[in-house]
C-alpha cells in the first residue's frame, strides 16, 4: 500500500530545474481549488509548466465557495458536444501530462460517459495521464460503515446514497482495469484504492498565518463552519448543538457562519482558537489543513488506520461524536496543554501542504514518465 511521496518532502524539491518540453494540465473538477494549487506547485517547484483547468459545475456538484482556475471550459449545457468537444481539445493542444481529477472526463463534460474512454483517446495521443480521486467518486460506503463506527453514511440514505454506491464502483473498477497512475487526495481513500498513491492537498501555508497566538482567551473562540446539508459529511448535526450549549454555558464563543465566500474564511479561521472540522469521516481535509496553517488548534477525528498512513504524527485531537464535548471542555481547563499541538500543526501545514510534496507526488509518478509515441 502507497501512503506518501516519501518519508518527508525533498526540501530541495524548490531546486528542480528544466521542463524539457513537458506542460501539465490538471482538470477539471478543482474541488476545493485543489487543480489549481496543484498545477501551481508543479510550475513553481518543479519548473513544468502547468495550468489548471475546470468545467462549470453542475447543480449537483455545487461546492458553494468559487475557486480560482486558470481556464474554465465550455459549459456542456451551453454549446453542441462536437463544438465543444473542438473547443476542448483546443484549450488542452500542446500538453504532454495530464492529471484528471475527480475522474470526469474533460471532453465529454461531468456527468456524462465514464472517463476510461478518454484515457485511451489521450494515450493515442502520445499525452502521459494520472487519474485523481477527491473523495466520493472511490470511497466505498459500505466498507467505510465497516470500518467506521462514526461513519457520515449513517446519516445518508435514499438517491445520493445509491448514487455513490454505484459511481465509486464503477470508478474502482476502472482503477483495476487500467495502466495508469492514480492518486488520491486525502489518505484515508489509500484503504478503498490500495495501489494508490497520496496527493498531498495544497494550499498558500504563508497566506493563512496568523498573528494573533490561539488558547490565550478565558473563552476560546471555536470555529465551525457547517458543510454541505447533502450529504452531511463534517457531522454538523452533532457538532452545532454541543457548540452552541458551551456557548450558552459561557465557557466558549461559538462563530457559525451559514454561507461565506472563501476569502472571508481566512479572516474567520485567524480569529479563532480552535476550529471543529469533520468528525465522520476518519481522515482530515482542505479546511483542516487550512487551519493548521493558520496555526488553531483543529478538533476532528483521524481513524487510527488513517493516521497510520501519514509518515508523520497528524496533529488534529480525535473528538468522536460521543466525546467532542468532553474534549472541548478539557481544552476549556487546560489550554496551555494543547498549545504545542496547534503549533505543531503549522509544521505539519509545510511540511507536507505547501506545495513540495505533492509536487514531488506529481513529479514521480506522472511527469517523470515518458512521452509515449502518438499512434496512428
């Protein structure tokens, strides 16, 4: 099983030097504006050059914070399939790499035919691809319910539900029959593809500092920003009602914005203490990273499995549903104890979410294979 690009990220990955004719694509779901930051690192640490690209969402798949992306292609909605397909094929001219994420297909647009018809049409082509994978188009819901007492299936049901039953098998099964690099976002997704390999998430670690040092309050301010209703994958449901009772019990601040642009996130996350992500999921995400950097300490819940994954120490406090509020309340008490662990968070934000390691990811596993011929 592949858990990390190395024991630790070169740190002369920043060194690097000579794209020798290669240019990277990566595209086009930038869930989370990870596309983006992706094709960003490979450019600036590897010295490829790189661009993201992203198709307009469909309703669906609505992330409900905008993103920035180097291109946006043709709303499929919008222009005939073969016009666009032109257009497509046009916008992508001249790359040699090409990381897929969110395994949909850039030429027949989201929602539409599976992506493994695609891989073939590239690799006609001569173009190296990697296929990417976020979350719930692999994970697999009824071994995470195996695995997982706390699991966010729990709380699903109904149409989604056998939706994504039905889209990450499908999607696994591509991963078993084809010849090319995968990888995956998040650890935990190591356990539903096992010859995967982990994609450190990016983000701007300088961009998310704070000056202001966290547990220095008599009533921290705890953060927690509610996740999408469907499905409901942070716990929102648990959390909010144990916030909102410490907070009416004067022992914390409850900040719990509705909907926020993700400009406005930065500026939330800095004026907390402690931040509550996801407790369902067994792993952590962008917005956990995100308040790594900013140097908050983060409550979630990392299955032991998951951790074990990630070569270093994940410093995130587990806090299940059944003790979230029992933790928060020692972190009430005692918060110069949890002070060490919201620095080392700020390590941990370089370390591995900066940019070099999932450069190094990309570097290793797609760009440094070779071109293939163009058939045909």
């Amino acid at each position: 099983m592949s858990s990390a690009p190395h024991d630790r990220p070169d740190d002369n990955a920043g060194d690097r030097s000579g794209g020798e004719g290669r240019r990277l694509a990566v595209g086009p779901a930038n869930y989370a504006g990870q596309a983006a930051q992706w094709a960003r690192a490979v450019s600036e640490f590897v010295h490829v050059p790189s661009f993201s690209f992203a198709s307009p969402p469909l309703p669906w798949m609505s992330q409900g914070i905008g993103h920035a992306v180097d291109m946006v292609l043709p709303a499929q909605r919008l222009v005939r399939p073969a016009h666009r397909r032109a257009q497509v094929l046009q916008s992508l001219s001249g790359i040699t790499h090409l990381a897929i994420d969110g395994f949909l297909s850039p030429l027949e647009g989201a929602g539409r035919r599976s992506v493994e018809r695609e891989l073939k049409y590239w690799a006609s082509r001569g173009v190296q691809v990697a296929l990417i994978a976020h979350g719930s188009e692999v994970r697999d819901p009824d071994a995470h319910l195996r695995r997982w007492d706390y699991s966010f299936f729990h709380e699903t049901k109904g149409l989604w539900l056998a939706r994504t039953r039905r889209v990450s098998a499908r999607n696994r099964a591509i991963v078993r029959r084809v010849d090319v690099p995968v990888l995956v976002s998040t650890p935990d997704l190591l356990l539903d593809l096992p010859n995967a390999h982990w994609l450190p998430l990016v983000v701007d670690v300088s961009a998310w500092a704070a000056s202001q040092p966290p547990l220095r309050r008599d009533r921290p301010v705890v953060l927690h920003l509610p996740s999408r209703r469907r499905p409901p994958i942070k716990g929102t449901r648990v959390i909010d009602p144990i916030l909102r009772a410490l907070d009416a019990e004067g022992l914390i601040s409850y900040l719990a914005p509705e909907r926020v642009t993700h400009a406005e996130v930065a500026r939330l996350v800095g004026s907390a203490d402690v931040v509550v992500d996801q407790i369902m999921t067994g792993s952590y995400g962008v917005a956990a990273v995100e308040a790594m950097a900013a140097g908050r300490l983060v409550v979630g819940n990392v299955a032991p499995e998951v951790r074990a994954l990630v070569p270093d120490a994940v410093p995130i406090v587990d806090a299940g549903p059944d003790r979230l509020e029992q933790v928060l309340r020692d972190i009430v008490t005692r918060p110069e104890s949890y002070e060490p662990l919201a620095a080392a968070g700020v390590a941990f934000a370089h370390r591995w979410h900066d940019g070099r390691a999932a450069a190094q990811v990309l570097d290793d596993r797609l760009l440094g294979v070779a071109q293939r011929p163009r058939s045909g």
